[in-house]
C-alpha cells in the first residue's frame, strides 16, 4: 500500500487519488495527511545529486580516484563476475491488465492461503457475509504483506510469518458501516496483524498444515511488550498502562525481515491512520508530535475511536506513541509474547533487514515510507552469537540508531541519533524521548529528504545495500523544489527509483559510505540514458537509467518499487505498488520483476509476475531451496468497494481475497535460472 495512500486507507482508490493530487498541490485535509506539514525540510535527495553531478563533472578530467556516480559502470570484484555468470534464463512476461496471477511459460503458482482460510486448527470455515470476529482471530487475515520463510526439519516443511498490514472495510464487508457497526470494527482488528503457519510440500504443492504445533494468529489486541530505551518513558504511558512497558497489539504491519537468529521481524508502518482528532489534542507537544507523524487532525476512516478511547488522542494522547515501531517475534514459540524494539527507532517503518557488521555486532537497515523522510541504520552494542540463539534475543534492545545523509562527493554518513549528539541532548531529554521522536531528531542533524524509502536489502553476493524509492507524487519543480522537499533527479518522481549503497570497508557497523543510482524506473522506450553523465537534476518523470543496461529492446518496464528480495546468486527481485498509476508505461498491474546486480547483465529487467487487477505485489519470498518463490497478493479489486471491487481473483466469485501464492518451476528447478 503506498504512503500517499496510507490516511485514505478504507476509502476507494478514486478518493485516493484524489487525495494524492491534493498532497501534490499542498491541500491538506483534515483526518487525511497532515503529516508533511509539520516537518522542516531538510536538504532534499536531489539536490544533494545535482551538486553531486556537477562535482563529478569536473572532476573526472582530474582523477580517476572520484566515486563513480552510477552503478553501471562500478567496477566488479571477481566473486561478482562470477556469480552473475548464473544467468536468468526465463522467458519474460509482458505486462498484463489481466485479472489473473501471470507467471513466465514453464512455470506454476498456486494458491497457498487467502484471507479466511483456518490458521488455527478449531478455525470455523469462512463466511464472507457472516463475519465475526472470533472467527477471524483463528483465519488468516486480510491484506498479507510481509513473507518469512522459517525452516523446519526439511525442505519440505517450514513456518511462513505473514503480515496483515490492514483492512479495506468496503472491499471485506456488503453494508461497510464505520463508526456505527461495532462488530465490523472489531473484526477489523481481528484482521490485522500477522500470521504464523506451518507448511509442507508434497512433490511440487505446498499446503497449509492445520497444527497447533506453531499455528498463531496475532493480532492488533494482542498483548505485547514495550523493551529498549523508550520502554517506560512518560510519554509511553496511559490510562490502561501506567508502566509504559504493554500494549495490546501491531498495527499496519508492512514488510519486516528475519533475524540470523532465526526471528521475524514485523513492522508498524501507517499506523497514524488509526488515531483520531489530533487537531483536539491538549498538550502542544505532544499535538506536534503526533502532527509529524500524521496522525488525523479529525476521525479517522475506520472510526475505530467510536468504540475505543485508546484510538481517541483527546482521551488516551499517548497511546499512538506505542505504535510505529519494529516488533520482534519468535516464529518457533507460539507463546513467545511478540516485543515493540524502540531502540530501532519509531516510524513509519517499511521493512527492516539485517545484516552481520566484520565485528559480530547486528545492523538492521529500515526506510520511513513517507515522502521527503528518511533511511534508518541500528547497529547493536553487543554481538550476535552464532552458537547461542538465546543469547541473541535481546540484541536488539541496545545500541545506536543512525539516520542517512548523503553528500555530494557520492559519500555519505550515518549519523548518530543519540542524547549526546550536541545537535539533540538539548532538544530532548532522554534517548527514549529520541526514539519516541525519531523524524523529530532526524530533522534536527539535517538527514537527507528523501523519496519514500521503502525496502532496504543488502545484496548477499557484494555487500551492498539496495533502497528502493517508491515514488514521489510531491515534487514539483527544481526552482521552487531546491533546498526544500524533494528528493530525486526526477520531476516529478512518477515511476521511482532505487540507489545502491556501499558501506566504508563493506562493513554494516561503518558511519560512511558511498551511494549511486542504481535504477530510474519507468519505460525504457520512451527514455534509456545508457549515459552517467548525461543524468541531470529536473529530468522529466519519463527519464530511465537501467544501471547502464543499453539494450532498451531487451529491458521490461517497471514503476513504483517496493519490497525487494535477493537470491543468492544476487538477482534483485522487485515487486511494485502503483504501476496502474503509471501512464510511462501504459499503467499495467503490479507486478514482480527482477534485474541482476552483478555480472554482464548487470541492470538487465525483466518481468517475472504479473499481479491481477486491483492488487499489489508483496513478499516476495524465497523457500531456502530457491525452488519456490512466496508472494502476497494485497488488495486484490481496489479500487471499487462490494459490488464494484475490480477483481473476482481467486475464486472467482464476488469477494476477491488477499492470499500468499507459491510459484514453482514446472520442473521443480531453481526458480529464474
Ligand atoms: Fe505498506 Fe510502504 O508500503
Ligand atoms: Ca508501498
Ligand atoms: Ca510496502
């Protein structure tokens, strides 16, 4: 789900494109995305690039030592050639407007689970017009988002972790009653979450195992704790939790990420979306800070606060302070008690993946999908044990969160947010307070604006770390736009676009780094620039840059990255939200593709997937075999509401549902090669 789209989740996609146009023209509305508004913009992306251009540009006649600038032509280790010599071979798809799951020819997907199918074994089966609540707490539930595959004792058997990031009550219910059907809303809640299922493989098919063995639903009233600094703050307190330290429940729970340690983590993102009448609140400060985040000014669209004080912030102001952070949950023990980890910080948190720094110590990188916010780095203060897994439980609870900042000499820096950085002890007065206030402390070291962060993967085969940048609807033009609150070489950022970054010595623990741009999404056809250097500030939203790939016959076209995968070969797979919204590329559904990072074709896209109407594509997946690939389907039918909804898909009856599919090379081989 997009972040333009996020406070007008729950209403039709009309009236989410409309809200977007008035984002783009600075409207603001109450109860919908306040949250630009309150932010100081600091140097945009962009015009750190165009800086970036002209120094290289004058440079490259002086030295051959300067950072290259963009990715195609990085220079390769060997260990890199080498593995881009495992070449893709499918046959790519087109791009489909087909209300049906499109994979290449001699593939399969199948479905594995969908939106009210039994997680719980003593689950009731599905009902569609006879909702209730007790039954989705048993059912998977709506929108999945995130995939985690968790290994059991074979390749045959695992635990998927699925998020359900949140609901659509038009495109779930016949008669959507927000605010007066209390029984909807609390099915509502039911539905979010995310679910932990055990699976096997019989041959080629995958299938749901209805155990209790580790069979969990959770939910957004399932009871949680609060660790790391911010746990037991003041402003974590309220009427039900006076410690600060339990909350019930994860709210709008996107992508997330595993753990070496074998945990899930899920993560909070458009969690502002469920708290009302910020525009009433008491306390100045608290109003500000809610105001950063986005928090309603008025009702919100589920109008959960009509039957619930801790979703009214005049009644309960700082309970949306527990939400919006990464929970950790281990997939193994279905009584572990899932943990809010502040330490990594509170925003709107895209997904968030980790990788060992050379001294053992854990980084997790994680983007805040919001336009012109930010990119995240935690390092821990202690180091993973790879003997112990229960040593590891708490890693995450200390260390030190940094915010990105790039220069224009392709170098950047992670900068400290912490209570003795001179630039915060005196704006804050904790390192809770830092981390309840994450974009607030971000704002104030001056971390640079950027255009919808989304995932953050490192690349198992180099080291470095993707970070995909959805879009950016906002940006309006490079005059107007300069030192303000744009944040790509692109105007405007219709179509995204994702940049690679190296960290110093290829060490996740280092505070700089180098970056480049690594695609510019879009229509090949229309504008391939093969050319580094002929990439300059303002280019029109139709300009492509394919990692110097220079056959545009060859290239696929894509729009709006977002969850990205690698395989272990370090083929980038790309799935897309909000490709129907780009008319480049002739506005087809979302879709999966995937472009190698290393090796010869290096910047060479292709289109994997093809989702059906309405949908998005999340996940993706991989089983460890490589032979499977996971994906979520979210949202199916967008766009319309019962009896409109645009897609019949899976079942081909009137209610399409949101489901993880399996797809599997009709051969049973590794799935792309
Ligand atoms: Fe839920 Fe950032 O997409
Ligand atoms: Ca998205
Ligand atoms: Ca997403």
């Amino acid at each position: 789900m997009t972040t333009d789209d996020t406070s007008a989740k729950g209403r039709g996609a009309a009236d989410i494109r409309a809200h977007e146009d008035e984002e783009a023209a600075g409207i603001d509305r109450p109860g919908l995305h306040a949250t630009g508004d309150a932010r100081p913009h600091n140097e945009p992306f962009r015009s750190v690039l165009a800086r970036n251009i002209e120094r290289r540009s004058f440079l490259l006649g002086a030295a051959a030592t300067v950072p290259v600038l963009m990715a195609g032509s990085a220079a390769l280790l060997p260990t890199e050639a080498e593995a881009g010599a495992r070449r893709l071979s499918f046959t790519p798809i087109e791009p489909s407007q087909l209300d049906d799951i499109i994979v290449p020819e001699n593939y399969e997907s199948r479905v594995l689970i969908r939106w009210g199918d039994p997680v719980l074994p003593t689950a009731p089966t599905f009902q569609p017009n006879r909702q209730t609540p007790e039954a989705q707490e048993q059912q998977f539930g709506y929108n999945c988002d995130f995939v985690g595959y968790f290994p059991l004792d074979s390749d045959r058997r695992a635990l998927l972790c699925v998020n359900h990031e949140y609901t659509s009550g038009e495109d779930m219910f016949k008669n959507y009653s927000p605010g007066v059907n209390r029984k909807q809303a609390e099915v509502e809640i039911a539905a979010h979450g995310g679910s932990v299922v055990e699976i096997q493989r019989a041959g080629s098919i995958w299938s749901v195992v209805k155990s209790d063995r580790y069979n969990r639903r959770i939910t957004g009233d399932t009871p949680m704790v609060i660790t790391g600094p911010a746990a037991g703050e003041p402003l974590m307190k309220t009427s039900a939790d006076p410690t600060g330290t339990r909350v019930l429940g994860m709210l709008n729970n996107c992508a997330g990420g595993k753990t070496p340690w074998g945990t899930w983590l899920t993560c909070e993102e458009n969690f502002n979306q469920y708290f009302a009448n910020n525009g009433l609140a008491a306390d100045p400060a608290i109003k500000a800070a809610h105001a950063r985040y986005g928090v309603s000014s008025g009702p919100t669209g589920r109008r959960w606060e009509a039957f619930y004080d801790r979703f009214d912030v005049v009644k309960e102001p700082n309970e949306p302070f527990r939400f919006g952070w990464v929970v950790e949950i281990d997939p193994y023990d279905p009584t572990f008690v899932p943990r809010k980890r502040t330490a990594l910080g509170r925003a709107k948190h895209e997904a968030a993946t980790t990788a060992i720094a050379k001294d053992g110590r854990v980084a997790v990188y994680t983007g805040d999908d919001q336009q012109f916010d930010y990119v995240y780095k935690f390092v821990s203060k202690n180091k993973y044990d790879p003997a112990n897994r229960a040593a590891n439980f708490d890693l995450l609870d200390e260390g030190v969160l940094y915010v990105a900042k790039l220069h224009d000499d392709n170098t950047g820096e992670w900068i400290p947010l912490t209570i003795d950085n001179p630039l915060l002890k005196d704006k804050f007065s904790s390192q809770g307070e830092i981390l309840i206030k994450t974009r607030l402390a971000a704002d104030a070291v001056g971390a640079t604006a950027m255009d919808r962060p989304e995932d953050c993967q490192p690349n198992p085969v180099n080291g470095r770390v993707y970070l995909t940048m959805t879009n950016n609807s906002a940006r309006s033009n490079i005059v107007a736009d300069s030192g303000s609150a744009l944040a790509n070489p692109r105007v405007p950022n219709l179509n995204g676009h994702i940049i690679e970054l190296t960290e110093q010595k290829n060490d996740h623990a280092a505070t700089a780094f180098k970056w480049e741009i690594f695609l510019l999404c879009g229509n090949p056809e229309i504008d391939l620039k093969t050319d580094p250097d002929s990439l300059t500030p303002g280019l029109p939203s139709s300009a492509t840059f394919f990692a110097g790939y220079a056959d545009a016959t060859k290239l696929g076209k894509i729009a709006s990255p977002d969850n990205i995968a690698f395989c272990s070969k370090g083929h980038l797979w790309i799935a897309t939200d909000g490709q129907p919204n780009s008319a480049d590329i002739g506005n087809p559904n979302d879709a999966l593709h995937v472009v190698p990072t290393v090796g010869r074709d290096r910047g060479y896209l292709r289109q994997f997937l093809s989702g059906p109407k309405g949908s998005e594509v999340c996940g993706p997946e991989f089983s460890d075999d490589e032979r499977t690939l996971f994906c979520a389907i979210q949202h199916p039918g967008e766009g319309g509401g019962i009896p409109n909804t645009v897609s019949t898909w899976p079942d081909r009856r009137e209610l399409p549902r949101p489901a993880v599919i399996a797809v599997r090379r009709e051969d049973g081989k590794d799935i792309g090669l």
